[in-house]
C-alpha cells in the first residue's frame, strides 16, 4: 500500500516506497520511511533554530528587526479581482512608524517551492513577467494567512492609523525598541517551543490526548476503545484528572493505577515519584479528588491481537490521555491547552446533541496552529434523529476550524455512538477503530511528525514575511542614503574645494576696504590740513565759512572766530572721511553677501543681520548699558589722544588765541632771511608789510622776549645804548619811520587777509608738532585713518566672521549628513545581505519540511 497520507495525491518529495500487505512489511516499511522523514525534521527543527538565534542576535546587535503590519485594499478593476488568486495587494506599515506605508505584493508560494510567502514592492512585482494563474490550494499558506503572522503575531490591538483616539496613537509612540522587544519575547517563545517539538520527536512512544467539551462521552469513547470499562462514567462531569492508559508492558505486564506526586519527575522505576494503588480504586481516587487536577498514570493489558489493538500494538508504544472537560472552568481549560503542546495527536470528542461550543472552537483554532490535522469523533450520534442534518452542520463547523481536517474529513472525521460500541461492535466504530489506528501508527509520519512539521511552515512563513517586510525597510532605506549621498556628497567637495578660496576672498574684501578707507582717510584730511595751513577752510561745506572781518576793534574776535572756522573745518573732513568710509564698506558688506549666496549651499539660512552704515562711529553702550556718545554738540569725534575723544574745535588747547596769531614773526624772518628760503615758498611782495616786518625783525634780534615787561626794559636800554652811537642815531630816524609806516599798513590794508593764514599755519604747525611727538601713528592724519579703517575692518571682519561660520557650520551638517548616510547605506546593505541569506537559509530548511509533509 501507498504511504502517501492524501488520498490520490502525490506531493513534492523523496519517492514513496510501496510496501507489501503482510504485517511484517508493513512494519518495516513504515518505520524506515518514519525514521527517515523524523531524521531530516530533527535537521530542520536544529536548522530553524539557529535562524531564530542569529534573528535575535542580528535584532539585539545590527538592526531593529520592525514588525509589519499588512492590511488588504479592495481591488481597484475586476481585472485586479480576478488576479487575487496569484497575488495580494497589500499596504506595508509599522505600528512603530506609521508615517512609513508601502504598496506591496503577497505571494502565498505554492507546494513544491522553497518560498512559502512572497513579499515585494509594487514596482518589483510590475517588472517581473505575469505567471499563469494557480488555485488557492496549491498554496503552501493560505491567502489569507500569508498576509498576517501565526507564531510571530504580537496583539498590539491596534485601530485605524487615522483615528487620534485609536490605541494606534498611542502604539506609535512606542520606540522601534520596545516593540522589537516584544518580538524578541515572540521568538524566544518559537526557541522554546522547537525544543519541546524535538523532544516529542525524540520520544519513541506516541501520547494520544483525548479531549473535548463536558459530557460529550470522552471517558467512554476511551472505554470503548479499550473494550472494557475502566475510565470513571457519570452524568455529572466526574473526569478531574489527566489519566494516561499505557500497556501494561511498560510496567512490568503488571495493570495498576500510579498517582503522580506532584512536583517530582516521573520515573515507573521509582516509586518515590507515585504512589501505587488499584484499578478498583480509580473510580473512587477520581470521586474523592475531583476538585484536584492530579496526573494518573494506567497500565491495562489488552488481549486482543496486536493487529486489532491500538494499546499493544507491537510497533510502537502508546498513550491515551483522558483530559477534563474543557468548559468545566478556567483552570482546568489552561491545562489542557498547555497540555496540548506535548501531544503528538489530538482526539476531540464533540457531542452530536451540542456541536462545538465556544471552549470546543477555542481550542481548536489554537490546535490548529500546530496540527493541520485532528481527529474529531461526533459522539451520540445515534440518538439524533435528523442524522444528514447534524452531519451537515458539524462538517460546516470544521470546515472553518480545521480545514484540512475537512479536507480528510472521511478518514478523519467519524460519527458514532461510544455507548453502544462498548457493549457490541458497531461499523461506525469499527471504522473509526481502523482510521485512528491507520493514522497513528501506519502514517505515523503524520500523525507524529506532521504537527512539528505544520508548525516549522507557519514559523519559516513568518520567518518569510518578517525578514522581506525588513528587507523592504532595509531598500527603502539603502535607497534613500544614496539619493542623500548623491546629492549631498557633491555639495560637500564643492563646498570643500570652494573654502580657501571663500576664505581668501574675504580676507581680501576686508584688507582692500580696509586699505581703501585708510588711504582716502589720509588723503582727505592731509588735503583739509593744507588748505587750512594756506588760510583757507579744510573741506568746502555752506554749513561753514569764514568769518567777515569786524574792523581794527574786533581784530581779537576776529582771531578768535577763524580759528574756530578752521577747526570745525578740519573736524568736517573727518566727517566726510567717515562717511565715504560707510560708503565703502556698505559695497564690501554687499560684496560679502553675493560671496555668501555663490558659496552658501542651497536650504542653508542666509545671515538676518542687516548692516546700518549710520551705526559705524557711533556711541557705545559701556558695561552699565550706559550710552557714550562720541559726538558732542554735533562735533566729530576725533580720537582718544585728541582730547579725551573730543573735537578740534571743542579742544581748549586748540581754541587758545594769542599775539603771534596776528604777527607770525618767526615765520616772516624765515621767509625773508632763512637759509631754508626756496623758489616753492611764498611770493613775497616788498610792501609796507615788508617793512613792518624788517623792523619787526630787528626788535626779535633785540630779544625773544620783547614784548615781556622784563624784555620791555632790556630791548629800551639796548636801544639807548645804540642811539648813544652816532652812527645808529642818524639811522634811527628812519629805521622807526619805517616801523611805523609798515605798522600802521599792515593794520589797515593786510592784516585782514593775513590772520587766517597765520592762523591755519599755527594749526598745522601745532597738530605736525603733535605728529612728531606721538609718531605717525599718533598724528592727526594717522590717527584718524587707523580709525577709520580699523571701523571699517571690524565691520567687514563681523561679516566675513558670519558668513565663515555659516558656510563651516553648513559644511559640517553636510558632513554630518553625508557620514550619517553612509553609516545607514552600510548598515541597510549589510542588514538587505543578511535578510538575503536568511530567506535563502529558510528556504532550504523549507525544502526539508516539505519533503516530511508530502510524506
């Protein structure tokens, strides 16, 4: 006979052996293709579970493995409808980051192919070329199990991602970690989980849990099947405990009864772990102790034949596990729900009277997980009168429960009667007696290995969709980084290869206004300080003019006002100077800017500084916020060593008149009879001013100081003296007429035109003697051109200092940027490798399962 278990249907795997109709090879066939397939999932169930290690190692050290969320779209066209059977729209989301959505494709993958989901973007899919169209049932998952997790799935109860009120909200603030975390809960779980399947595979013997709702005859049904009335019966639910009938051969051929102690390992060879007792006595332990949730252990001895006997079979050794009912309260349902996970195969007695309750649909669904198939025996079924009616309504139920277990239903599904079995042979019974026997013994492959192999495809399918809906995130990401890279990185080396340049180019904005206002600081005022030497205003403003003169009365007023014209006139020049000085950095400034937009990369913030010119020279605030203003009396602020900062025109010193301001006696002896006389100096005509002067000049030859009282009274004896000489008094005579004449005309027809150039004389004469005595620097001239120009460089320096920092900080932040998209193209490349290797790995374990499933 064939060992396929599908009727008809020949799956993808290893050749099935055909083994003859005798027992003996029947037995040996059975147990060499058993072992084999048990062998290859061992492999499998090591393989998967390396793949969950390296998946935590990989989610606690190199990636934050993301959970998907995958929701259906309705068809757009019934193009699109009738192509659903091949491939699912979905929407790809996060819980973690619901700002990331994608249109994806799921692709349950058919038998016979390594890939149990397929997961790829809209774009992909649309590049590949159409396949022709499968059904549903070739699928290794369901469609509708292919777009959500099984072993994976984390109950986030999440709401529409746009309701603000939905717990969604508040998923999304969790951090990517905490919910990586929950997922690495989920696969610890799996770990622990394959550890429990491999010891089950492990384990020679085959534990058969006969479970179901209260009072649907499940004690009975194992009486029947025992062909003698062990197991307790009542009306009232009288089963608290989990008695587990094994062969009497694995006790020494002897039939009784052990109480397990509680918290103590097993052993059948230890009595310190059970307390012995009678199979008389079951009845009553089970009735005493019906609210404890104790563990029996039964050993009978069947005489049947070993070909009739699924007990003492003589290939394998079995255990029938009689559960509680599962609606008879919450601790006992817990129980045999845990209890489930160490059973090989699942009996569920369902009352024909009750059909599944919800305890009934519970459990089965949550079975079903692990066990594609479960044997389901519809007990009193006799006594329903409308039998096509129940049957119809049950198949109904399983269908949506288990649906390969519908799919088998014939060898799988039985409805008989336990209560007239026990006490005749009934067809029904006897037919469901050769199915279970069939299914765990003769396709043992099933039965046995078939729930870790169920288990290992839903765990390599939620393996599938969590590492391609990574695998997606990690493309997504890969492909972002190096759109970032290719448009930042550029920007960068232009930045880089523009930075000396930027910086050389600012140094010579600031050197070139700075020399500028320098130079044309000094040419101004020099300019102003000749023309006030030559007696004339320093700069040409209608705001100031010379004064007129008053007559011989007003001379000294006259002096007086002059020199202040020519000192506010000078003050003016630097006035001018400044603002000439505003004009030219106002273009440097403007010149900084065009720098900053021709070097400054696009979406970086311009400076919001806005340059006030009229704020160059103006007060400062000092530490107490106090306002110094460098202007007093509208007066040009002329400097620290010019009067503590005052004007030349509000300078005392500057202001003083006296005598030599009307007779520049000095300077009208150097020009007549110094040696230092040349054709440049001034054209002197011989006048009565001339000869003023002459006399003039042979009183200061008398003495320096003759206009002194002291000088009075020595230049008067001097003169005595020389007039007691005859030769000097015929000379007298006209010498003093010629003083007198040139006097007398120099205050009528000179003196008004002669004082301010007298004037403007001993202003450059005082302000180059102040040159002399503080250097170049500390001139006039020097002193206000290095201020000027040092206002203008500390103007330009703040802008070029600005733009400097915007264009390094801006640097950096692509720098920054580039470098962090590198660090993500490195990881997304490593992580799109690593997923890569895992579905490949998962693939190959795939092939393993599917060869024990199509067994």
């Amino acid at each position: 006979m064939a060992l396929s278990y599908f009727p008809g249907a020949a799956r993808v795997g290893s050749p099935q052996p055909t083994v003859e109709s005798s027992p003996k090879h029947l037995i040996e066939g059975v147990q060499e293709v058993y072992v084999e397939h048990k062998n290859r999932l061992l492999q499998a169930l090591d393989s998967t579970k390396n793949i969950l290690g390296d998946l935590r190692k990989f989610n606690k050290d190199s990636w934050v493995v993301r959970y998907p969320q995958l929701r259906e779209q309705a068809p757009a066209t019934e193009q699109a409808a009738s192509s659903r059977r091949k491939s699912m729209r979905r929407s790809l989301s996060f819980p973690d980051d619901p700002s990331f959505e994608a249109e994806v494709i799921v692709s349950p993958a058919k038998a016979g192919l390594t890939r149990s989901v397929t997961l790829a973007t809209i774009a992909d899919r649309e590049e590949e070329p159409a396949a022709e169209s499968e059904e549903d049932a070739d699928r290794l998952v369901s469609p509708a199990e292919a777009s959500d997790f099984h072993v994976f799935r984390l109950d986030l109860k999440l709401g529409a991602h746009g309701s603000s009120s939905s717990p969604a909200a508040l998923v999304a603030q969790l951090e990517k970690s905490s919910i990586a975390n929950l997922l690495d809960d989920r696969i610890l779980n799996a770990v622990n989980h394959l550890d429990k399947l491999r010891s089950r595979i492990e384990d020679t013997s085959s534990k058969v849990l006969v479970t179901g709702d209260l009072n649907a005859g499940k004690s009975t049904f194992v009486n029947a099947l025992l062909r003698r009335e062990v197991m307790p019966v009542d009306q009232q639910p009288c089963t608290t405990a989990f008695c587990e009938v094994h062969d009497a051969t694995e006790n020494g051929g002897k039939e009784e009864l052990h109480i397990l102690k509680e918290g103590v390992a097993y052993s059948v060879t230890d009595e310190s772990t059970f307390t012995r007792a009678s199979l008389a006595d079951l009845d009553a332990i089970v009735s005493e102790n019906e609210n404890d949730s104790q563990v029996l252990k039964v050993y009978l001895r069947d005489p049947r034949d070993p070909q009739a006997s699924l007990l003492s079979n003589g290939i394998v050794d079995i255990s029938l596990i009689d559960a509680p009912g599962l609606n008879r309260d919450n601790t006992h349902t817990t129980r045999v729900f845990a209890r489930q996970e160490e059973i090989d195969v699942v009996v569920f007695v369902v009352s024909a009277e009750n059909h599944f309750t919800l305890s009934a649909k519970e459990f089965l669904m949550n079975a079903s997980h692990e066990k594609a198939y479960l044997f389901i025996v519809v007990n009193k079924y006799e006594q329903i009168r409308d039998k096509a009616k129940c049957r119809r309504l049950v198949l109904e139920q399983i269908k949506q429960l288990s649906p390969r277990t519908y799919e088998d239903a014939e060898d799988l599904v039985h409805f008989v009667d336990s209560q007239q079995a026990l006490h005749e042979d009934t067809p029904s019974f006897s037919n469901l007696e050769s199915a279970l026997r069939s299914f765990v013994l003769v396709k043992r492959s099933k039965s046995k290995l078939a729930p870790a192999s169920t288990y290992l495809t839903k765990l390599l399918s939620d393996v599938d969709l969590l590492v391609g809906a990574n695998a997606i995130v990690a493309q997504t990401e890969l492909d972002r980084a190096q759109n970032d890279i290719e448009r930042v990185r550029p920007v960068l080396e232009k930045m880089k290869n523009s930075r000396e340049i930027l910086e050389e180019t600012l140094e010579s904005v600031e050197d070139h206004g700075a020399s500028r206002t320098r130079m044309r600081t000094k040419e101004l005022l020099t300019d102003a300080v000749e023309r006030v030497g030559q007696g004339k205003l320093g700069v040409d403003l209608p705001s100031i003019s010379l004064p007129s003169y008053p007559g011989l009365l007003g001379i000294w007023d006259y002096v007086r006002d002059v020199r202040r014209a020519l000192l506010l006139s000078l003050d003016a020049a630097v006035k001018l100077a400044e603002d000439e000085a505003r004009v030219v950095t106002t273009e440097a400034v403007n010149k900084i800017t065009k720098l900053g937009d021709e070097h400054l990369p696009e979406g970086v913030e311009r400076s919001r500084r806005v340059f006030m010119p009229e704020a160059m020279f103006s007060a400062r605030a000092d530490k107490k916020d106090n306002r110094k203003s460098r202007r007093a009396s509208g007066t040009v602020v002329a400097g620290g060593i010019y009067g503590l900062g005052i004007g030349l025109a509000q300078r005392h010193d500057m202001l003083e008149t006296t005598f030599f301001d009307l007779f520049d006696v000095h300077h009208q002896f150097w020009v007549h009879f110094g040696e230092g006389k040349s054709e440049g100096d001034e054209e002197m005509a011989v006048s009565t001013l001339g000869y003023a002067s002459v006399g003039l000049g042979a009183l200061t030859m008398v003495g320096g100081k003759a206009l002194g009282v002291r000088g009075l009274v020595e230049g008067v004896v001097r003169v005595w003296d020389l007039l007691e000489n005859e030769t000097a008094r015929k000379w007298a005579a006209p010498v003093l007429g010629a003083v007198a004449l040139g006097l007398a005309a120099y205050f009528v027809v000179e003196l008004p035109s002669t004082v301010p150039r007298t004037v403007g004389r001993r202003i450059k004469a005082s302000l180059a003697k102040e040159g002399e005595e503080l250097g170049e620097e500390g001139s006039f001239v020097g002193a206000h051109a290095s201020r000027v120009s040092r206002e203008t460089r500390k103007v330009l320096r703040l802008a070029s200092w600005d733009l400097k920092e915007r264009f390094r900080a801006a640097m950096e932040e692509r720098g920054r940027e580039v470098h962090g998209a590198e660090e993500i193209e490195r990881r997304a490349k490593k992580a799109l490798e690593w997923f890569n290797e895992v579905e490949r790995r998962a693939s190959e374990v795939r092939e393993s399962v599917l060869l024990v499933s199509a067994a």
